[in-house]
C-alpha cells in the first residue's frame, strides 16, 4: 500500500504515455488519472526530458494538470547532486536514468514509476523501489 501523503516520482515514460493516453500501454492513463491520489514530486530532469519529447500542446495539457493539483504535486527546479548521478553512472545507468535516481534519492522519495523494463533492474540495493504503472496502480488499490 502506497499512502496518498506519501511522495513518489513518474518517470517521464509514465507522464508522456498517461498524456498520449496510448492503448498499449492503459495503466499508463490509470496512473494519470488517479493523480489525486498520489502525492508527486516532478524532478527537474524529468520536465527537461518532457520537454525534448513532448509537443507544445502536450506540454501546456500537462502544466494544467500539475497546476490542478496544486496540493499533491510539487516541482523540484534543483540540478540533480552531481555526485550521485556519477554514482549511478558508474553501476551502469545511462546519463538521464542516472539523473532521474540521483533526484530521487535527493529528495528522499521511496517509489519511482517506470515503464523501463531495465531501468536500475541490475542494482541492487537502490534507496527506493521501482515499479511500474500496473504495480503502483495495485498498491494504491490494496
């Protein structure tokens, strides 16, 4: 069970399929909307990489969103603690993935949700949990 006061973060596959509301992917959109009961924090590079991938429109629809919720989403503009994103460099993340749990760990969040089969699978050991869409939707139903 994931409480609604408890923070987590969506990775950006999350936020841009629950935009796109892609059929392959429907837990995607569930997880979109039930955005009022999680509590979000959206990580700087994750705006800076849905921002590279979504369109304009896509990115005005998701503002609205956040800003709908103004009590359950919070927005951290702070750079991810260089630091920690050679951490994960060095056990084998990708630059952005790195950054992505380098904030993660920065602010102290216990879930990410990602739609990454091989996102952070190999390390072991990780501060938070990873799930996917279906998992956390089932957490939260539990």
């Amino acid at each position: 069970m994931i409480p609604s006061s408890e923070w987590i973060v969506l990775d950006t596959n999350i936020w841009i399929f629950g935009l796109r509301n892609q059929s392959e992917r429907p837990a995607c959109a569930q997880v979109r909307q039930r955005l009022p009961r999680f509590s979000i924090k959206v990580p700087r590079q994750i705006l800076l990489e849905l921002g590279a991938n979504l369109s304009h429109d896509e990115m005005d629809a998701l503002f609205r969103l956040l800003n709908h919720y103004p009590d359950r989403v919070g927005i951290s503009w702070e750079r991810a603690n260089a630091q920690l994103i050679q951490k994960y460099q060095e056990l084998g993340c990708k630059a952005g993935d790195a950054a992505v749990a380098a904030h993660v760990e920065t602010l102290n969040i216990s879930v990410l949700v990602s739609e990454s089969r091989d996102f952070l699978t190999e390390i072991s050991g990780l501060p938070f949990q990873v799930l996917n869409a279906q998992e956390v939707l089932q957490k939260i139903n539990s």
